[in-house]
C-alpha cells in the first residue's frame, strides 16, 4: 500500500464567500477529523464588476476569523490565508489591495467570467469550438497578466459546457493549452488540481491527465491539490487518488504556500 504522508487542500470556501455555506470554524474541525494536514482558505474576490463577488469580502473580518482559529486548532492543523482571484488580469489597479497585503498566504487564480458573461451560459450561444477556444485564450491573457500564484481548475469550462457539447478534444487545442503552460511556467505560476470535477457531469479532474502530462513534460513543478469544497462535508474529498495519480505521472511534490512563497512537501 502506498502511503499518504500529508494531505493538503487548498481551495475551500467558506461563508466569507457569496457561495459558502460553512463557517471556516466548520471547516477547520471537519479537516481535523478527515486527517487533513493542511488548509488554505480561498475566498472569492473578483476584477469582473457584473460578479457577486466583485469587492464582497471583508479582508479584516476574514483576517480575524482566520487568526483566531489558528489559535484554536494550533498543533492539530496547519491554516492558510488565501484568496481566489476572479480574472486577475482585469481591473489591476483595483487588485493591488489584495494581491499586495503582506499577511496573505495564497492567490489562485481563476476564470469565471468571460466578457461580463457567467462560465455558466457562456457556451449556450456557441459550438463547442468556438467556446473552448475564447475560454483558453481568456486563460492565456490572465496567466499573461496576472498577479497570482497559482491556476485555478484550468479546464473548468468543461463543467459547464459538457451537458451541451461533450469534451473538448484535447488534439484540437493542444497548441493553445501549450501556450497556457509555458506562459504560466515562465511567469513561476503553478497548476491546481482541482478534484470538483469528480462533482460535476465530466467526472473528471480539473485540468484532464493530457494537460498534467504536458505540465511535466515542460518541467512544470508546482501543483496545488484543492477540493474547491463550499461545505465542511466535501473538504479533502478525493485528494488521496490525486496524489497516486500524481505520482504515476511523476510528479514528485504537492506545494503549500506560505505569504506567497512556495514550498514544495515529498509525496
Ligand atoms: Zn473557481
Ligand atoms: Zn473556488
């Protein structure tokens, strides 16, 4: 058997976000009990004004309730402060506030708007061609750009788009998705896994193996595992078979963050 030495996760919501529905006080106990070595809170914010969570979250309220659950669980689980960043290339002088404070452990990166339009109708007025590639080169502009430190779900659009259209053929956009990674490489932004895929209709990870293959292959190192839980009962969810996968793809490390500086823990 092989053995799982420290589990982490870090993509967790709680009701510091518009969609959170546990306390992060919840979380935290429900981590200790899933025998989760580490977590990383990662609170919506977003660059897109027509987002519900444009500006919404009270870094000091947020702060507080962080610190004082470090407190509470100190020696039973390590707790980070992050944020996941919505289109991080938009808006950047509105986004110093955040990615420039000093006590932040961890910015994610994301796309969940494109144009002013939710992912989630997003596809509904075009084909599966024109969806994806609109959806990887909003993708490329925000690893371009960006201030943040890590990619959120790199393929989620699949999420949205796989009722209509199915998958997306990886051949189709190899270039494209190549691009993405040696950009993110380049600039020392690292790819999430994110195992909320296994929640929606493509029952698969967020980004696909074919993406991770071609991640290592361009000697691409730091991966963060997250569950992107919005309740206690999902953190740490799959994130031991991410782990073997891993493995077997080669990848020889899991990275936490620690006021933004990576560090890579052996798995
Ligand atoms: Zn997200
Ligand atoms: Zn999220």
């Amino acid at each position: 058997m092989i053995e799982i030495n420290f589990i982490i996760d870090y993509h967790i919501h709680s009701t510091f976000s518009h969609d959170g529905k546990s306390s992060i006080e919840e979380i935290c106990s429900a981590a200790i009990r899933k025998k989760i070595d580490e977590i990383c809170f990662t609170e919506h914010i977003s660059a897109t004004h027509a987002s519900p969570c444009c500006h919404n979250l009270n870094m000091e309220e947020y702060s507080k309730e962080i610190e004082r659950c470090k407190d509470l669980f100190q020696e039973i689980l390590i707790i980070k402060k992050g944020i996941e960043l919505g289109e991080p290339h938009l808006n950047s002088q509105e986004l110093i506030q955040y990615t420039s404070d000093k006590t932040l452990d961890f910015v994610l990166g994301s796309i969940h708007f494109i144009d002013d339009i939710d992912l989630v109708c997003f596809a509904d007025d075009k084909n599966l061609e024109e969806s994806y590639i609109a959806y990887f080169e909003e993708v490329y502009n925000s690893v371009s750009e960006g201030d943040f430190d890590v990619l959120g779900h790199f393929d989620l659009l699949k999420r949205y788009a796989f009722d209509l259209h199915g998958k997306y053929k990886h051949g189709d956009l190899e270039e494209l998705i190549h691009e993405i990674l040696r950009k993110a490489s380049q600039r020392n932004i690292g790819i999430e896994i994110n195992t909320s895929g296994f929640r929606s209709s493509s029952l698969e990870i967020f980004p696909s193996q074919l993406i991770l293959q071609d991640y290592i292959e361009l000697g691409g190192e730091i991966i963060t595992v997250g569950s992107d839980s919005h309740t206690a009962e999902t953190v740490g969810n799959n994130i031991p078979p991410v782990y073997l996968m891993l493995k077997q793809l080669g990848f020889k490390h899991v990275y936490t963050f620690d006021k933004r500086n990576p560090a890579g823990i052996k798995i």
